[in-house]
C-alpha cells in the first residue's frame, strides 16, 4: 500500500466500470463518480457497487488522486480533455479499448497537467460474483505500482506489461481483432445455414470442433446487445491495424455489420430474433441502394 488510501474517480460507471471500480473500495479511501447527464441504470449500478456520488465533474477531479477512465472507446479524448481542462494533477489511468495511437495522444493531452498516465486495458468479463477480469497495464514503474495496489487482492488481476504507453491498448485491440471478428463471423455462419434449413447440421459439424464459436449460438444475441459499443471497438482495431500496415478490411467490414445491430442495445435476443433484426436491417440498407425498377430483388425472407 502507499502510505495514505487513494481516493479514485471512475468515469462513468457502465457495467465493466463499476465492476472493476468497486473492486478497489478495499484499497481505497473512497471510489468516486458524477452523476451528471447520466442514466438512473447507470445510478443504480454505482450505488450497486458502493460509488460515492459527487455533484460535478470538477470537483470528482478536485478530491481523486487517480482517475480511472472507462468508456466508450469514440468519447475517450473528450473525456480526457475534459479531465485535464478541469486540471487534473494526479494519476490517469487510460482503460479504454482504443488503438495505441490514441492512448499516446491522450498521454500528450494529459501531459501539461496530470503526474502521469498509465495505459490499461481490462480483458474478460466484469468482475461480478466468481467472475474475474484481468487489468492489464503499461507505463512507469512507479505509476503502475499504485494501480497494482488498488486492485491487491481483489477480482481484478493486474499484469505489466513495459513502461510504452500503448502496449496495454495494443493487447486489448489485438485480441479483439479475433475474439469479436469471430463472434460477428460465427452469426453470419450460423444465419447463412438458417436460411438454408442446415443449422443443426453446422451444429453438429462445428461440435466435432473444442471450443468452437459456431454451436455458441446463445451468444449470437449478446453480440447483437452488444454491438453498439464492439463497433467502434473493431473500428479502432482496424486503425491500429493500418497504422500497423496489416490489412483493415476485414475489420471495418465487422464493424459495419455490427452497426446493423445498434437498435438491439439493452436487449435480450434469441439467436433467431437477433439474425432477423440483422437480415431487416440488411434488406433496408439494400432498398436504399437499389433503384424502383430492382426492389423485388431486395424482398427475400427475413423471419
């Protein structure tokens, strides 16, 4: 432990965040949020894992010597503007899935204010009843020594990986490049066999295989819930991926399927009901981009 309790601000709570943030309430004084243009679920999910309100952004910066940030990928300079606008003098701890490119980008803007930033990137689902997540973290020494503390013990396993900011964001977006792409991959297999009338048959092909995505059909409806926030994820793998010189096609084609899923957000789908939201999706799309006299070519079978 250091030689106070830190007191850590979280923004914002979604379901990993808060998760992740309760876990350090034992090495903690205190686990801060704002509740400031934010849901009642995300209230409750807060006050679920023992968050202690405060009124404005401003003085959650004010009172916290570490900020967690744990967001959407598309918001995370905003917020770290926002963070160090307000002049934030302390740790940032960087957790979004975002490319390594952004991660130093954020590390610059933080730069003039903040004692440091420690890239993270948190991998596995959220630390709740006998699940684990692991917090995987790269920067100086010192500064991921305190974070190593605030989690000791607890659900969350930390794991260093260097001192380069931006090596924790390139192992999230690497091992997102396959384990989301696979998921969007495995729906689109199981809906082509659907429509053919041979899903059980893939099934039973697919279950001559450990560990196979494709008879993990219970889960083709997650990736629908999930979708509005795994594609701008694969979005920002695929700039990694360019910035790599490695081909990005293969990744923004996911993230544009994902993005047909965006209405199913908070919702609990059926493998079939998730594909037919996908295939009216699809046959809107196609009806956007076909001429009157080519219509009929859009009408096959959605249900």
């Amino acid at each position: 432990m250091t030689d106070r309790q830190v007191t850590l601000g979280v923004l914002h709570p979604g379901s990993m965040g808060a998760a992740v943030a309760g876990c350090a309430l034992a090495n903690s004084g205190q686990v801060l949020w704002c509740p400031q243009g934010r849901s009642t679920a995300t209230a409750a999910r807060a006050d679920r894992f023992g968050l202690t309100a405060v009124p404005t952004l401003d003085e959650l910066v004010a009172r916290a010597d570490v900020v967690l940030s744990l967001c959407p990928p598309a918001t995370a300079e905003d917020v770290a503007r926002d963070v160090a606008g307000l002049g934030f003098t302390g740790l940032y701890v960087e957790a979004n899935a975002i490319s390594p490119q952004r991660a130093a980008r954020i590390a610059q803007l933080l730069g003039g204010t903040a004692r440091a930033v420690v890239d993270g990137a948190v991998i596995g689902s959220p630390p709740v009843g006998t699940k684990q997540s692991r917090l995987y973290l790269s920067g100086s020494v010192n500064e991921v020594g305190v974070v190593e503390q605030l989690f000791s013990g607890s659900a969350v396993s930390t794991h260093v990986l260097g001192e380069e900011i931006g090596q924790a964001s390139a192992l999230k977006v690497a091992y997102s490049v396959y384990q989301k792409t696979s998921r969007v991959l495995a729906a689109l297999s199981y809906g082509l066999a659907r429509e053919h009338g041979v899903d059980q048959a893939l099934l039973d092909v697919a279950g001559q295989r450990a560990g196979s995505y494709l008879t993990e059909t219970g889960y083709i409806g997650k990736t629908a819930a999930r979708s509005w926030r795994w594609g701008p994820e694969l979005e920002e793998a695929a700039d990694t991926m360019a910035a790599a010189g490695l081909p990005d096609d293969l990744l923004r084609s996911a993230a544009s399927t994902l993005s047909r899923w965006n209405n199913a957000k908070g919702t609990t789908l059926s493998a079939g009901q998730a594909l037919d939201e996908l295939l009216r999706a699809e046959a809107n799309l196609s009806s956007r981009h076909t001429g009157p006299e080519q219509s009929e070519d859009s009408g096959r079978r959605i249900g």
